[in-house]
C-alpha cells in the first residue's frame, strides 16, 4: 500500500504521480484507490494512494518485483511499509 505523507492523520491531496508506466509489467498488478486523473496527470486524492501486488514464481520473488514496482512510483510525500508481505 502506498499511502500520503501524514496518513492515517492528515494529508494533503493533488500531487501528481509519477512512475505508473514503469511500475508496470505483466507481473504487476497496481489497484488504484485514491487517485483521480488532473488533465493528463494521475494525482492523489486520499490517504491510501495504490495498493501494488505482484505474482512471482513464489513469494519471495513476489515480493520483491512488488517493491521494485513500488520503488519506481514517486509523488510528494509518498510512503510505505516495507515489511508487508514477509513470511
């Protein structure tokens, strides 16, 4: 889950999203929760931003292409946890 910077307590909203091209692959799948298209931009609209998933020949793997999938989104104040999904 990528959230806003602030979330769960308060956060600022509009801040354009880049990264969503490059995050994607066959292997990911990106869950837009709170986002909403600005013109041409992808921008946030929440606190919860994306939610990111990956398949992989097991969990490990998967795990790792959803954070390098992760590590390509960027927008202000972006953050995440880093220990979701460990086994």
């Amino acid at each position: 889950m990528v959230a806003s910077g602030g979330y769960p307590g308060e956060y600022k909203t509009g801040f354009a999203i880049s990264g969503l091209e490059a995050a994607t692959n066959p292997s990911i799948l990106l869950f837009h929760y709170a986002t909403r298209k600005e013109g041409d931009a992808i921008v946030t609209d929440g606190g919860r931003i994306l939610g990111v998933s990956a398949i992989g020949k097991d969990s490990t793997e998967a795990r790792e292409r959803a954070y390098a999938a992760v590590e390509k989104i960027q927008f202000e104040g972006m953050q995440y946890r880093k220990d979701i999904g460990i086994i």
